[in-house]
C-alpha cells in the first residue's frame, strides 16, 4: 500500500463507518474511526491520518484539552479546530447540503464537501484530491461556496499583504511550525540551525501581532495556508 492514503472516519453512526470503510477502494487505509469529537480529536493526534473523512454534525463539543476548539464551534467544526495543529487534511462527508452548514466548515477548514448521496468510487476519489491539496465540492454544493467567499479577492489581497510583512524564509518556517512540526523538525527540513529557527519563529509571531503556536496554526488555517 506504498501509495494508499491513510484515513480517519467520524461518524456517530457505526452503521455508516462500516459501510463506507467496505465501500472505500483498495487505494484508502483507514487508520481509525471516531463518534463524536472528543474521541475524534484523540484519534486524530494518535493516528496522524492523512485525511479526516468528517460528519458535520457530532455529538461532543468542544474539548476541554490545550488545544480546545473555539468555544462556539459545534461538530465537525470543532473537530477540526480542536485538531489542529496537525498535518491532515479534512473533507467533509454529510447527508447536509445547508449552505451554513457548507460554509462553516470550510471556513474552521475543511478542504473539501460532498454528500453522503456520493458512491465509494467518488468519496475514493475526493480523497486522493484532497490529500494532493485540491478542494472538492459535491456539484450543487460548490455555488455555495462561491457566493460565500464572493469577497476572496479582497481577502486574499488582505492575506498577501499579511504575508509580505514575512520574508521568504519567515513563510517557510510559518507554515511548518502551524502544521505541528518541532522546532528540531523545522531545523532538518530547511538545513538551518535550532537556534536560526527559534529567531524566525519569534519574528513571525511579533510580525503577525500572534502570541503562541497555537494561534499561529489558527491564523494560518483560517486563511487557509496549510
């Protein structure tokens, strides 16, 4: 399975696991399953799953560890955000098709939404997309979507301008240190020194006007970076 994508389901239904981990193709390992978001949160952390094949709406609530998720998320929002920092990347699978519903989970963010109507073979395929850095969207989801972030251009001229406070090697570190990496993780990955990674971490956080990794994670992930 050199080249299979290594998934967590959450569901509170075990019924629907079962049927989606035998419905998923030989290409998607699943690596650990969950029912609400506190078990989801753990599971998560424990398995470092590629994607997180995500339900909308899970019992739970926010967590009460370090890493809490804001206090007004609710399912599968909270899950992400309870999450983080982490690598995986989340793709949201619901019997909804609310436009809230869509929005807000891509807004805690999700990369991806589709249905609970799509077959093995698409939910399959959503996967593969999502884990190589595409968003995906069930059709009739997808105008949601845009009617929501109909003010991207300015957002994303807002988020540049953020980033040009950052130097080249600034963004480097700034993303990695917000996937969760250590600061010796960061050190081997860019060829600098401990001490070198240390200094542009410091800088980001003063730059961004951050106080703490975390907040790093949750700026980075809401302006979708990671």
């Amino acid at each position: 399975m050199g080249d299979s994508i290594r998934v967590v389901i959450v569901d509170d239904h075990s019924i629907f696991r079962s049927g989606l981990r035998a419905d998923l193709d030989e290409t998607v390992q699943v690596v650990g399953e969950a029912a609400d978001v506190a078990s989801a949160i753990v599971v998560i952390s424990e398995t470092r799953p590629d994607v997180v094949l995500l339900d909308v709406h899970l019992p739970g609530g926010p967590s009460a560890s370090s890493a809490a998720p804001h206090p007004d998320s609710t399912g599968g929002e909270a899950v992400i955000r309870g999450a983080a920092p982490t690598t995986a990347r989340f793709l949201a699978l619901s019997v909804s098709d609310a436009a809230e519903d869509v929005v807000r989970v891509i807004r805690a963010g999700a990369r991806g939404y589709i249905t609970k109507g799509s077959s093995g073979i698409e939910v399959s395929r959503a996967v593969h997309a999502v884990a190589g850095g595409d968003a995906v969207f069930s059709p009739r989801l997808a105008g949601f979507v845009l009617d929501a972030f109909g003010a991207v251009a300015g957002e994303t001229a807002a988020v540049e301008d953020e980033l040009d406070r950052l130097s080249g090697r600034e963004q480097e570190v700034m993303r990695l240190i917000a996937r969760g990496y250590a600061y010796k993780e960061v050190a081997s990955e860019l060829f600098i020194s401990i001490k070198t990674v240390e200094t542009h971490v410091s800088s980001v956080l003063r730059k961004l006007q951050l106080s703490s990794r975390h907040e790093l994670t949750v700026w980075a992930t809401e302006r979708r970076l990671l």
